[in-house]
C-alpha cells in the first residue's frame, strides 16, 4: 500500500469524533481569547525591578516608614478620648514627596459624612420599633475628629486640607528620597458607642453597674501607604474597605481611670506601676504556664472594681516595634488571663479579657483558641513574631489590630450557651487573632482587595478550625468534625449558583458588592480549599503558600505578588484557576452527557464504512486493523459480548503471535469491555475532572483528569474507558471536592428520585 495513503488514512481516522470538533472549536474567532487557559498577561501588570516577575520583592522594592509617639487619655465619664502624637516619616522612595496624606477614619462618623447616603435604601411597609427608632428617632452622632493643629517639628504651624477621612498636610518644601520629616497632630472625638451603630471601635455600656468597656481602634490620625503600585493609596474610607498601612515603631502613653484594666499593642513598658504584687506574681507565674491560662485578674476582683468609680488616674506606657497600627481595651469590668504558647525558641503570651458577662465561655475557651491559632498558623506560615496575642470580648464585634483583636460570644444570664454560641466565639477567635498574619505583618491593602486578608485568613481559619477540633475532641460533638462555616466547597454553592445580577468577581473593590462575607471570605477561601486539596496537593500548596508568606512579611503584596508566587514555587499552572475563580463569576458545573459502548471487531461498522466511502477508501487499501462496534448500533454483532479482542480481531491475534513470545501472551490482561464516556461542562469554570467508575464485581476505580482535559473544547470532552469488567456506574466528583452546583446531571444511571421542582430548579440556575 502506499505510504503516503497509509498516512493519510491514519491522520483521517485519528481525527474523527470529538478531536475534530475540538480542532473545529479551536479555529473559531475569538476562541483564543476566551481560553480559560490563556495566560494572565493581559490581567497583570508588567513584571519591573520593584515587583519581580516570580512574585517576589524586586531589587528595588521600598517601603516608606510612620513612627508615633503618643499621649492619650481617655474622658470615662464623658465617653472622649484626646490625643497628641508626633509623627516621624521617612520618605524611601525614589521619588520627592511635596505633601502627605494622613487617614481621619473617624470622620466617617461626622454628622456631615457622605458615607450613610450612599446606598439609598426604601421605606419597607413593616419594621421593628427599635430598628425605626435608630433610623428615624434619634439625632445623629456627633463624631468624626476634631483636629486642634497641625504642626511642624519647630512647632509652626502647617497648612492642611481636610477631604472627608482624608487630610492633605503640604510641606513647605519636598521631602526628598531618603529624607525625614517630623510633624505633630492635637486631636480629640467623642467615642461612638459600638452595640447601637456597629462601629468597629468604640464602648459597650452596662446599665447594670453603669460601666463602659471600652475597644479603641482607628482613633488618631494614620499615615496613609505611599508605594511603587499607585503613588498615595488615599482611597476614601466609606465603611466596609478596611486599612492600608505603612509600618513603624510606636511609643504610647494611655492614661485611664485608676482602676481600669489595660492591654494594647505592643510591650507593657510600666508594668510594676501599673500591676499589683499580686498581678505580678501571677503575671510571673503565667509565663511558665503552657497547658492551661493563669488568671490576672479573677471575675471576683473584677465585679469588686465594678461597683467604684476611681477618680484618680493612671498612664500605662507600651513600646511597638515594626506594627501597621495600634489599638487598646479598657474598663473596670475586664477578667484578664494568659498562657504561654512556645514558639521556637521564645515564648509567646496569649492572653484574654472579658467581662463577667462572657463566663463560663470565655474562661474555659478563649485563650485555648489564642494559643491554638499561633500554631496552626505558624506551621503553614512563619514562626508568629509578636510577643503576645490579645482576644477581647465585645459584643457583636470582630475586629482584628496588630497584637490585639475584639470577639463576640455571649453567653444567656444564667450562664448557659448553646452549640452555636460556643463554636462562633471560637471562630471569631481564630479568625481575628489569625489576622495576625494576614494582613497585621503580610500586609496587603484592604481597601482595595479585601479578600487577600480576609479570604487568605479564612481558609487558614478552616484549617485551624479542624485542627482544633482534632486537638480538643471534648469540645465538639462526638464522631463529628469542627461545623466549620465556610471553606468546604458545598458551602459556597448557594452563593455562586445565585442570581448573577448580585455577585461580582473576587477581584471587587469590598465597597462594591452585594455580599461582602461570601464575596471576599467565602469564596476565596473555598478556592483555596480546593487548590490545596484538590488541585496542587498539600505538599506542592503548603510550599507555595508558605513561600508567599514569608516573601511577603512585613512588606505589601499585591494580589499579582500571590498568583506568581503560588505558580513560581511549585510549577503549577494556575492562571486558568485564578481567571476562573477570582476574574469571572463563573460558576462549576460538570456531568455525565453520554456513554457508548463498544466490542473489538473483525469488520468495519456501517459508520466505518460510510467514512471510508466518502474518502474512497476501500477495505483492500486499508492496513490490517482493529475495529470497534458500537453495542447500539443496528449492524451490531450479538456475539461479540464477553469475547476478548484477540478472539473478535483476526488482526489483532497474528499481530500478537508475531510481536509477542507465549510468556508475554500468557501475560496479557485484555479488556473486553471498551467505552466512550462524554462528559459536558455546563459551567463556566474548568476544574481537574474527579470521576469513580463502578464495575460489574463491586470495585470501583478512582481517576482525576486535570483540568487541561478541557484546554481544547471549553463545553465537553470524552475518554476512553477499557476493562476486562463491565461498567456498571460513573459518578463525577464523588466526594463534592469542587462545589459543583448542579449534582443532578453527576452519574450514570441517573439517580432516580429527582422531582420536576428539582429539575425546574437547576435549569434556572444554569439559565442565569
């Protein structure tokens, strides 16, 4: 036979089917571009000496620095708080700086704040007394910061311009790279009480006792990030974008009332002054305590120091070093416990406050889940660099700042919690402190990419969440896991089969979605779920995450910095995950289309030989080969069932007795049972193709097709199944692995049982 038709013959039949299809796909217009596997070039910024292209700092990455030094004293009986810092800030930079931006985030809650008009709202026909009275019943909160002077280090005056929660200070000539400038700020506010307006900072009052708890966050003037990325990151603070922050040293004196119990960011520099003997003695004691918290102060001197209101004051003085920003707790009423957690070759103290209020909960729990966060999170990102870590109870907060966060968690009056109660104050728990790391030292930009810090901590807040409930098996229900609420691939399901009009892509400014919790923790942190475990594997993801981690300590990443760090660190090509999960609102959807069964044969099928005549080709110009027979097909031959290829293929058993010695045929293993799977992918998102395939004698055989399976034809795919057993199920995803939205369409044999509501309901998720 000539070569020539030999080879046409061959690459004619190779390309029948699907490949064609796929081939036929590849060259329509605009296929190329809407590739999910196309490269992120167009999405990313050119790689340059301060960014490199791996995701690392560049050669010439900078960051500028914001030292404080501050007096603060809180006004307890008239809910104020005054304050004087001066701050020194070295321009490193290449460029010369003619002004400064300086963040005012209490100006939110000015009574001439834009921030309560942007959203709009309608009058619903119905609502709650206490809910009409706040909105329509009360005047406005007088807030937002009231700004004495600014000054320069000779202590002249400097010209400023206040913008709503940012304020321009102009420099009366550049600060030229690498140069110094020193200016002072005199400031006051009044403190929003955070349980009526849920601000992130403030008190809560107890009528009871007439105490106030105080959580003060966000409560001088901040310097705001100058970088390499966009210049000064002086993005408004409407409410829900968090911070941006440059690093520095602080120095803060606080003064209180006398009998106020105190923590903060930062190293108690004061402490003999401000502690009793006896609270040093146990402070003493609490270092070298490792298993179990030692009380500073008990509930009992605690509801003694309720009943008195001191007159007199006290000033307790801490030292930060390397911190983005600077919170602290105050009141008479705190209960106050610490632990050691060892950490290297160092101790660390976690530490917890609390009123009366969170007993017994927060006694037993807190300052366990502290101790227990450090660990877990050190061990997939760096060894925790801070000397403490502080949990304070605030009711209905969660809010995170470097060394020190404020968690909910309230048991009922008589002291009784239920299963929901104990596992959301664990939680809040594990996620504040567990900022920390994310972004308190890996220090990204909330305003703008919320969930690199609140994404990143949720899925390292899963993690912690099943190591705990590992680790304390007495705290959770028996032959159960930690009922983690978000991080599992079902859990995002009902959000990303929503309605399309109300989600937008991770990559979202955090001022600009619908549903900020799924948005930014939810999802991400289930892709992250995903990747590690189902994607990349434990061993190539923990590399890669902890390379970023540390690359990224106490720097700035971009989200950019991340997805070439994950790819950089383990030869994984990611892009077509992070377009999918982080670019689009695409949703995952993979199933079962068709199966077709086939026997080997000795003649052609009637498809065959159709093909062979369209091309003129007869049986005497084809080589010796193996034929395939559809089992449905009309020309089927019964008596091919059950027969082994070399039984049913002449060519095949004299190929075989002049290719093979009789131990290799005694040897082979021939599969009678030959199928063509298609499966279809409704959804938009590629995802590696997790398939059990179920066989007549009750085994079951695991395969995982990466995603580069559907590279070629973004709709379906079909394989080749072979085997000496009959097929008997397919099942896609067997272990709900990748939050596949629609499971209807996941087996073969469908699963009896689906109603019409059922089938109505997924064929309008899969319509919007």
């Amino acid at each position: 036979m000539n070569v020539l038709k030999y080879c046409l013959i061959s690459v004619l039949f190779l390309s029948a089917g699907i490949f064609a299809q796929e081939q036929q796909k590849e060259r329509e217009p605009g296929h190329y571009n809407q590739n999910k596997f196309k490269q992120l070039y167009e999405e990313f910024a050119t790689p340059n000496t301060y960014r490199s292209a791996s995701g690392a700092p560049g050669p010439d990455y900078y960051q500028q620095q914001a030292d404080y030094k501050m007096d603060i004293e809180l006004d307890d009986k008239n809910a104020k708080i005054f304050g004087e810092e001066t701050v020194t800030y070295t321009n490193n930079s290449p460029d010369d700086l003619e002004y400064l931006w300086v963040q005012l985030d209490q100006n939110v809650r000015a009574k001439t704040s834009k921030s309560k008009l942007r959203d709009g709202g309608k009058l619903p026909l119905a609502e709650e007394p206490d809910a009409f009275a706040k909105k329509y019943l009360k005047e406005s909160f007088d807030g937002g910061f009231h700004i004495d002077f600014v000054k320069d280090a000779n202590g002249k005056p400097l010209p400023y311009t206040i913008n709503r929660t940012m304020m321009r200070i102009d420099l009366p000539q550049f600060l030229k790279s690498g140069e110094q400038v020193s200016f002072s700020i005199k400031w006051d506010f009044n403190i929003p009480e955070h349980t009526v307006d849920r601000a992130r900072s403030g008190f809560e009052y107890f009528p009871e006792d007439g105490n106030r708890a105080y959580v003060i966050a966000q409560f001088f003037p901040r310097m705001a990030v100058y970088s390499d990325v966009e210049g000064w990151q002086n993005h408004q603070f409407w409410g829900s974008g968090e911070f941006a922050l440059p690093f520095g040293n602080y120095d803060v004196n606080i003064t209180v009332p006398a009998d106020h119990v105190l923590d903060a960011t930062g190293k108690l520099q004061n402490r003999e002054e401000v502690f009793s003997k006896e609270m040093m003695a146990r402070y003493e004691k609490a270092k070298k305590s490792y298993d179990k918290p030692v009380l500073i102060v008990t509930q009992k001197e605690a509801e003694k120091a309720e009943r008195n209101f001191s007159e007199k004051k006290k000033t307790w003085k801490f030292r930060a070093e390397n911190v983005r920003d600077y919170a602290f707790a105050t009141s008479r009423k705190w209960i106050w416990d610490m632990q050691a957690v060892k950490m290297g070759d160092r101790d660390v103290m976690a530490v917890s406050m609390y009123p009366k209020e969170g007993n017994p909960l927060w006694e037993e729990y807190s300052t366990k889940a502290v101790a227990h966060t450090l660990n877990s999170y050190s061990s997939h990102t760096f060894e925790y660099p801070y000397h403490k870590a502080i949990s304070v109870h605030a009711k209905n907060q969660g809010m995170e700042y470097p060394m020190i966060c404020w968690n909910y968690g309230r048991p009922n009056e008589d002291g009784s919690y239920s299963e929901r109660v104990k596992y959301g104050m664990i939680s809040v728990i594990i996620h504040e402190v567990g900022h920390n790391y994310f972004p308190m030292i890996v220090n990204s930009d909330e305003r703008q990419w919320g969930w690199m810090d609140e994404g990143l901590n949720t899925f390292m807040q899963y993690m912690a969440e099943q190591e705990f409930g590992e680790l304390f098996p007495k705290a959770i229900a028996p032959n159960t896991k930690y009922p983690s609420r978000r991080g599992d691939p079902s859990s995002v399901v009902p959000y990303i089969s929503g309605d399309q009009s109300t989600i937008a892509p991770i990559m979202s400014n955090p001022e600009n979605v619908y549903q900020l919790g799924p948005n930014a923790y939810g999802k991400p942190a289930t892709a992250l779920n995903i990747l590690r475990e189902t994607v990349m594997g434990r061993e190539l993801f923990d590399y890669a995450f902890k390379t970023y981690s540390q690359r990224w300590m106490f720097k700035h990443p971009t989200p950019e910095d991340f997805f070439r760090t994950m790819e950089d660190a383990s030869a994984v090509d990611l892009d077509w995950f992070w377009r999918g999960w982080f670019y689009t609102t695409d949703y995952v959807d993979i199933g079962v289309k068709d199966i077709k069964k086939y026997y080997v044969s000795d003649t052609p099928s009637k498809e065959m030989q159709e093909y062979m005549a369209v091309r003129n080709i007869t049986e005497a110009d084809m080589p010796p080969l193996v034929y395939l027979a559809e089992e449905d097909s009309e020309d089927f031959d019964a008596n091919l069932k059950g027969k082994a290829p070399s039984e049913s293929s002449k060519s095949l058993k004299e190929f075989m007795m002049d290719n093979m010695t009789s131990d290799e045929r005694a040897r082979v293993k021939e599969p009678k049972y030959f199928y063509q799977v298609t499966y279809d992918k409704p959804g938009g998102l590629p995802m590696p193709l997790i398939v059990e395939y179920s066989y007549a004698d009750g085994t079951t055989e695991n395969i995982t097709y990466p995603p580069e399976i559907l590279r070629k034809n973004d709709k379906e795919v079909s394989v080749v199944v072979s085997s000496e057993k009959e097929l008997t199920g397919v099942v896609v995803d067997p272990k709900a692995e990748t939050a596949d939205i629609d499971v209807t369409n996941n087996s073969w044999p469908k699963k009896e049982g689906e109603s019409d509501f059922d089938q109505m309901k997924q064929e309008n998720i899969k319509g919007k």
